[in-house]
C-alpha cells in the first residue's frame, strides 16, 4: 500500500458534514441497537408481524431503521436525499428494494418501476445509475432451474422469455436514454442465468461504450477467473464490458446450502482470500480501462485507497467516468464523502418502496452488519469520535 494515501478516510469532518448532531445521535442508537444478536435475529420477523397484524410501528420502523438505510417510500419521496447527497458531490442510485415476489404481474410491475427510475435518471448527473436484481423480474425457481442446466419445459421456455424481455426492456431505456444499468450479483445457484442475461444486453448496448454492468461477487472463490472470461469474450465479440466489483451479501447462505447439499462451498475459505482476489480484480480492471467501466461497489477502506492508488499510477484523473466508487445509504460514510471530497466518482445505494415491502431488505442490511468483520465497531467508533469532535468545537 501506498505510503501517501490519496484520501484520507479519517476526516470525520468531510465524513459526516451532511448530519446534523440529531442524526448523528440517532445513527449512533442505531448501530448500538444492530450490534444486539437477539434483536437482529427476532427483531425483523417481529417488524413484520407488527405491520401484518397493523400494530402501530409503521412510524417507529420509517424513523429508524428505514431513515437510516433507504431514500423513501417512491422515486418521488428521494429528493430530499438525492439533493442533500449531492451537495457534497455524492451521487445517488434509485434502488427499487421489494423482494420476494412470485407472480407475474409482480413482476411487471416492478419492471415499470426499474424504467421509471431510468426515466427519473435521464439527464441528472445526480443519479448515474439506475440497478435492478433479476429477482424482481422471474421466479427464483426459474432462474435456479435454468442455473442449474436442467431442460426448462416448453412453458418455461416462453415464461424466460418474458423475463429476458423485461430485461432487456430495462436494458434497452438505459441505451436510449444514455443511463447507465447495474445488474446485481445474487446466489450462486441462479447466477447463471443473470451472468447469461447480462452477457448477452452487453453484446447488445455496450458496442460504443458500457451502458450495462454485470455484477461480480469476489466472495466466491472462482470469480476472478470468470472476470477475466468475460473480458476475453467482450474483446472477442467487440463490446466494451461494465463490472461492478462487490465482495458479496449471501455468505452464510451460501456456506450453509453447500452444508445441506453435500457440494463443495463456492465461498472463498477466508476473508484474506476474498481480499486477495478483489484486489487483484480492480488492478486488472484498471489495466484493462480502455475496455472496461467499472464500480467499485464496497465498504473495505484498503481497497477503496487502492482503487485511488491504482489510478494515480496510471495517470487516470480522478473524476475519469469509466471508475466509480459505490457505498450503500446509511454506512460508509467516511470512505464515501471523503472519496467525493478529493474528486472521485463517488454514488450511494438508495434502496425504496414501502415501508412493509422492504423490511426483508432492511432485516438482511441487519444480518449482514453484525456478520461483516469489524464493520459494526467501525461504523460505531466513527460516530462516537464525530460525537467527541462535535463537542470540543
């Protein structure tokens, strides 16, 4: 590493310029409360029955942990956020965050809803992207019969057909409107068909430059291999290839399947290795930039001044649009706005829909903080030292 940092992620002043001493006090409850196991195991399930059974915490959920984690209720309701982001040079994108579904018209419905987040994109350099998870748009068990490479029955053949076409609907207002479109990595035993959809909308749209982005997980042992695959293919098939770089969110999941199953893990045997291999990833990303646009979607510091390291090296001005960073609303913040602060392309996640639809997003954001190393006592001695700070100004 890099003696002289680029950034330095430290500066709890440019970290939390956007809260006021209320929300910092709030988050800081917050994250003490997400560091409790018992409430995070039982505490979302309770949420929901409360909100089934229409108790009265509607009110408490949208001023806590929603506030916290997401930009609203609708595309509308993210304004306040967008600008507010934006003021410090933080970028936003609209995230559509109902999980879940099953039915057909569900899935209609949420491909209107990823359009009209690229409509609402179009021309704001505010909200760079627009992303959706293939989950919202075909039945899990589709997906994983297709991942599987079993013979989809003629039935199915026609409903992942219209499932290829929701998403390439999606794709293809993106490539109109110049929007660019991250699809999301999910579980290893559907990843097939979303790495085959998004291969095949990159072919299509990214012929002059990257529109569409596929999603890799570096939690899984074997992606760096299938990173450089996919390079090898856009160079082969002359299209420029969009990668977003994630560690991964299904790590216990997956571990626990593979148990189940009796089939050797996909996950990386430790956190050196995942490390290991998202590294080398963003440099060879970046030694391959002229074919590539990537994001680097993560929350680890050392990466983050890695990427900024990786860049200076080869002379690539910090705002280049072909590199960004990317953070989820509501954690991060000292990487975030201290990256926008020195110039990098820097957007936020900002999951949205009713407070009742997103719940399970909100409870796996939960999960995922108290199984994440080290990232509740980061998250929690920054706002404690920002509280310090505050008090001797």
């Amino acid at each position: 590493m890099n003696a002289d940092p680029k950034v330095n992620f430290d500066n709890l002043e440019n970290a939390f310029a956007s809260k006021t001493d209320a929300e910092i006090n709030q988050a800081y409850l917050l994250f003490k409360a997400i560091g409790m196991p018992v409430l995070v195991k039982y505490g979302g399930k309770l949420a929901e029955l409360s909100l089934e059974y229409h108790l009265p915490v509607k009110g408490l959920i949208r001023s806590t942990i929603f506030q916290q984690f997401c930009g609203g209720e609708d595309i509308k309701d993210c304004t306040k956020t967008i600008a507010k982001l934006s003021k410090y040079g933080v970028g936003s994108i609209l995230d559509y965050s109902v999980e879940g579904k099953e039915e057909e018209k569900e899935f209609d419905h949420s491909c209107e809803e990823i359009l009209a987040t690229i409509q609402r994109a179009k021309g704001d350099i505010n909200i760079p992207f627009s992303v959706f998870k293939t989950t919202g748009l075909a039945r899990f068990a589709l997906l994983e019969k297709y991942s599987s490479g079993d013979a989809l029955t003629a039935e199915e053949k026609i409903e992942f057909q219209r499932v290829e076409d929701r998403v390439n609907k999606i794709c293809e207002l993106g490539y109109k409107l110049q929007v660019r479109v991250f699809i999301d990595a999910e579980e290893s035993w559907i990843q097939k068909a979303i790495d085959d959809l998004s291969m095949m909308m990159m072919h299509r749209y990214n012929k002059e430059k990257v529109v569409i982005y596929n999603t890799i997980q570096f939690y899984r042992h074997d992606r760096l291999a299938f990173l450089k695959k996919s390079f090898d293919a856009a160079i082969q098939d002359n299209f420029y290839l969009g990668i977003k770089l994630v560690r991964g969110a299904y790590m216990e999941k997956e571990r626990e399947r593979a148990k189940v199953k009796g089939y050797p893990s996909p996950i990386q045997p430790d956190k050196k290795s995942s490390d290991k291999d998202y590294n080398e990833a963003l440099k060879f990303c970046v030694d391959h930039i002229d074919r590539m646009a990537i994001c680097a979607g993560t929350h680890n510091e050392a990466s983050s001044q890695y990427l900024a390291q990786l860049m200076d090296e080869k002379g690539i001005a910090v705002n280049d649009d072909r590199i960004y960073f990317s953070q989820l609303l509501g954690m991060s913040d000292h990487i975030s706005f201290n990256l926008a602060k020195a110039g990098y392309k820097v957007a936020k996640y900002l999951p949205y829909g009713p407070v009742a639809a997103v719940l399970p997003y909100l409870n796996r954001r939960a999960q995922e903080n108290t199984s994440i190393s080290g990232q509740m006592g980061r998250e929690l001695s920054l706002l404690v030292a920002e509280k310090k700070r505050r008090k001797k100004i």
